[in-house]
C-alpha cells in the first residue's frame, strides 16, 4: 500500500470579477490514473455551481462565502473546466493533481465547520469503517474580506501539515467586503481514526467556513469494509499483482492464493460470503473476477494460465465454480444468476467459449469438454437450464435460450461444424442422447408446451425441423439421410422409429390436431407428404422402395400397414366414396 501524493505544484485560479464563469486552471503533466481535485471559495453572493459533464461534486454549498469540492470523473485526461454559478460572484480555487489515489472511492469529507477569527479551524472526519490505510488528508477554508493576492495573508497550516506557509489565493482588492479567499494544507497518515487537524493561522479575523478532505489510496492487497469478518490467508503476490477483496458485509475468503505476472484477483461486493480458495493465477495477466454474489460466491480449485478468463457475476444469491481449468485464452463466463450457478468440471482448450448468462433460477454445466472454438451458450433460463456431459469438438455450437421454465441438453456430442438449436420453449425442453454428424443440423424451436428429442443421429448435412408445436413436439429413435420437416401442428407431432435413406423426404405439416409418423422407412429420393390434416393424419409402417412416386395418399383405419414396392409405383389410395 502506498500514499496518494500531490504531484507538482497545485495550479490556483482567481475570478476577480463577479460573474457566472469560473474558468479553472489544472495543473500541469496530468495523466489518466491521477485524481483531479478542485477546491473553491466562492465570494459573497450566494450561488450554486451547474452540472458539468465528467465533473462530480462533492460539496456545493449556496450560501456566502460558500465552499466547493469537484472532482474529474471522466476518462482520460481532462481540459481546463469552465463551471457556470447560479448568480454572479468571484471565486478562488486550487486544483490538485494526485497520484496513487483509489478513483472508485469518492473523497470523503466533514461536516463543514464555521466562525469569525483569524484561526479557521477544519473540521475532524474519519476514514469510512475506520480501517487502517495510507490516507491523503487535505485541510482548508474559505474566508470573507479582502485580501492582496500576494501569498502574505495566510500564515500557517495546522500542525504536521504543508506546505508552510499554506498554499493561498485571493481575489484582490477592490475596495468593498467581495470575499473570495482559500487557504489548503496536506498530509499523508496512515491510521483508521478520526483526525481532527487543528487550525490555520491568518493575519485578519473574518467570517470563514472550513473543511477537511480524506483521499483512499490504492490498494494492491485490500481485504477492506468486512463488517463481520475478512481474511486473507497464505497469499503470495509477485510482480505487479492485485488481490482485491472488498465490501464483504458479512464474511470475504481468500485462502491459498498464489498472483504471479501481473495477475488479477478480485472479490467484491458479496453481501453474505464471498470465497475464493486454491486459486493459481499465472503468465501474462489471467484474470478471476467474482463480483456481486449478494448471497454466496466460490470458485475453489481453480487455474487459470496464459491470459484465461474466468468471471463470475451479478449472481444474486449463489454461484459455483469448482475444478475448473482454463488454458490457451479460453473464456468461461457465469453471469446474471438470479439464484443458483453452477459450472463444475470444466475444461476450456484453445479459444474455447463457454457462457451460462440471465440464469433467474438455477443454471448448472456440469462435465463439459470444449476444444478447438468450440462454443456452448446456456442463457436466459428464468427457471431451470442445463448442459450435462456435453461433448463440443472442431467449431460445434450447442445454443439453449430463452426457455422460460427448463431447457436439458444431456450426453450430447457435436462434432465438425455441428449445430444444436433448443430455443423458445415456454415450458421444456429437452435434447438427450443427440449425436450431429458432419455438419448435421437439428432445430428445435418455438415449443410452447414441451419440446424434446431422444435418440437423434443427423449424418452429412441432414436436417431434422420440429417448430411452432403449440403443445407437444416429440421426435424419437430417428435417423436421418437427409430430411425431415414436422411443423405447424397445433396440438401434438409424434415422429418415431423413422429412417429416411439417401435424399429422401418427409414433411407433415399445418395439422391442427394430432400428427403422426411412426416406423417409416425412405430410401433414394423417396418422398412421403401429408399436411393440412385438419384432425388426425397418421402414417405408420411404410416402406419406400427404388425411386418410387406417390400421388396424393389418405391413409384410412382400414389401411394402417402398406408397403410399395417396384413393381406398383403408382398407386392412389382413396376412402370409399
């Protein structure tokens, strides 16, 4: 831990005019990472500052003689400000440039103290929480009257604090009680109490307000604002490393932790527990982000190496990640879990993406393999989403989303450019036992009751399309050379035991009621269509032989098993007239 410091000389600025622009100068060298700091005394017509974009306000008083406390929020380095008054009047101001100070942590301040003596006296404030640091106290006060802008009116600062004499600056003199002086003092302590600073010294007794300013550094190892209980055990930082754990309300973790290369552990804001233990973090800057877990957050045994990415967020109640390994600028993010994530036994090789987001209940991975691009999606689940023993090799995709209540993709492997598309499924969905061959493709969508698909193998460039199932979709024990097409059926579409062979086809579609296919054989441009069925279609036990071609077909009760064959391929069964 070290100090904030005032880097150079701080820059002062007077408006000796009253007027509504208070054009302020910075101090020279500023870089992106130091605070920028602005004090001021405005004169004595009372006004308030206007917003100014990248600008905070801390302290804005509208009264006479009021006092100011602004900082730059931007990013990058920041211009000269100009800021607008809500009524004429002059101002004095001292702008700081300071090193070394935590930007995320606004500066804390007193309660603004007043009187009418030549000894103006800052208030005491104390470091939030009252942990031990490396502060920057900043003391100073505003003052009435008029004064030669000459640094001879104010004398000394309080006790231990400098410059001596104090840094000053006026307004001048234009022959009536205008107001518009400030006088600052600085010193760096580290302690966790309050510190009260004594007072200035100045050679006129006159109306002044004062106060007293705590700049937070920055902290490599912080384990800080752990209302019950923090610790840090066994930990070991090298080279530029950062452990940050902070605002744990109740109890933060960090045991066993080795930071090596400009690494980065952060734990943050767990308002129940925040644990992070047996974590290795190594080469070129991998990162291990756990932030806002308001319940619980682990991530136990994990390694990250060669600029890996394991982040772990907005999880309102819980999240885990265990027996994790992340290699070779693999990223494996859970975010957004309103109640429970979980992902264990993961393992992300070569650019591998894993993402589990917008999980509201429960969201589990458990024994997923990704190597070579692979990417698994599992996102906005608002009950239940899980990818089980999933299997992704050479660029496959497994996408689950948007299933409002749960959505299971089990024992699944995709390999060569394969695709898995669950999506939509209002209540369930489901995909177990899925085998996608060479850049097979299985779809199933739009399910608003329950969607599921057992025991698929799509083979080189096969389709399998199952969509807008108003209630129940099953495609069961399929095998597909290429294509088969079930859609539009508003009540149930059963597909099962149905093997098209080379580039034959399939489609049942638009029926209002209640579809089915069971035990169909297609092979060799073979094509079998029934759709618009405004009840009832079924198809069961057919055979197609050669290249056969059928007209239009209605299957009756009478007729339940037909097979065609070569010998009669074209034949027209109609119901009795």
């Amino acid at each position: 831990m070290a100090f904030p410091t005032v880097q150079g000389t701080p820059a002062e600025t007077a408006v000796s005019t009253a007027g509504t622009n208070h054009a302020i100068t910075l101090p020279a060298s500023i870089i992106s990472t130091d605070l920028v700091l602005i004090i001021m005394d405005i004169g004595s017509t009372s006004a308030s500052l206007n917003a100014l974009t990248d600008w905070g306000e801390i302290l804005d008083e509208a009264v006479a003689n009021g006092l100011k406390i602004l900082r730059y929020t931007g990013a990058g380095v920041p211009g000269n400000p100009t800021f607008v008054s809500t009524a004429a009047t002059r101002s004095a101001s001292i702008a700081y440039r300071i090193s070394g100070a935590d930007k995320s942590i606004t500066p804390q301040i007193g309660t603004t103290a007043t009187g009418t003596s030549a000894t103006p006296d800052p208030p005491s404030v104390t470091p939030t929480g009252g942990v031990v640091k490396d502060y920057l106290f900043i003391a100073f006060a505003g003052m009435a009257g008029e004064e030669a802008d000459d640094d001879t009116w104010g004398n000394t600062p309080p006790t231990n604090y400098l410059p001596n004499p104090p840094l000053q600056k006026s307004c001048g003199v234009a022959g009536t009680n205008l107001g518009g002086l400030i006088l600052a003092a600085s010193r760096q302590l580290n302690t966790g109490s309050a510190q009260d600073p004594g007072t200035f010294g100045v050679d006129a007794s006159a109306a002044w307000r004062a106060q007293h300013i705590i700049i937070h550094p920055i902290i490599t190892l912080v384990i800080n604002d752990g209302v019950s209980a923090s610790l840090a055990d066994n930990v070991v930082l090298v080279q530029h490393n950062i452990l940050s754990i902070n605002q744990g309300f109740s109890a933060s973790l960090a045991d066993n932790v080795a930071l090596t290369q400009h690494n980065i552990l952060a734990i943050n804001q767990g308002f129940s527990a925040t644990i992070a233990d047996n974590v290795v973090l190594a080469v070129s800057s991998p990162s291990l982000v756990i932030s806002q877990g308001f319940s619980a957050t682990v991530a136990d045994n994990v390694s990250l190496t060669q600029h890996n990415i394991l982040a772990i967020q907005d999880a309102t109640s819980g999240s885990v990640a265990d027996n994790v390994a992340l290699v070779q600028h693999n990223i494996l993010a859970i975010n957004e879990g309103r109640s429970v994530t979980v992902a264990d036994n993961v393992v992300l090789t070569q650019h591998n993406v894993l993402a589990i987001a917008e999980g509201r209940s429960t969201t589990v991975a458990d024994n997923v393999a990704l190597i070579q691009h692979n990417i698994l999606t599992v996102q906005d689940g608002n009950s239940a989403t899980f990818a089980d023993n999933v299997a992704l090799l050479q660029h496959s995709v497994l996408s689950i989303g948007d299933s409002s209540s749960a959505t299971i993709a089990d024992n699944l492997i995709l390999t060569q450019h394969n695709i898995l598309a669950i999506q939509d499924g209002a209540s369930g969905t489901q995909a177990e036992n899925v085998t996608l061959g060479v850049a097979g493709v299985l779809s199933v969508q739009d399910a608003q009751s329950t969607t599921i698909a057992d025991n698929v193998i799509l083979v080189q460039h096969h389709v399998l399309v199952i969509q807008d199932a108003s209630s129940t979709t099953v495609a069961d024990s399929i095998t597909l050379v290429p294509n088969l097409i079930i859609q539009d059926a508003s009540s149930a579409t059963l597909a099962e035991n149905v093997t098209l062979g080379v580039a034959g086809g399939l489609v049942i579609q638009d029926s209002v009621s209640l579809t089915q296919a069971e035990l169909v054989v297609l092979t060799q441009h073979q094509q079998l269509l029934i759709q618009d069925g405004l009840s009832a279609t079924r198809a069961e036990n057919v055979t197609f032989g050669f290249a056969e071609v059928l007209g239009r077909i209605q299957f009756t009760a009478d007729a339940p098993s037909i097979s065609f064959f070569a010998e009669a391929p074209n034949i027209v069964f109609e119901a009795e007239v």
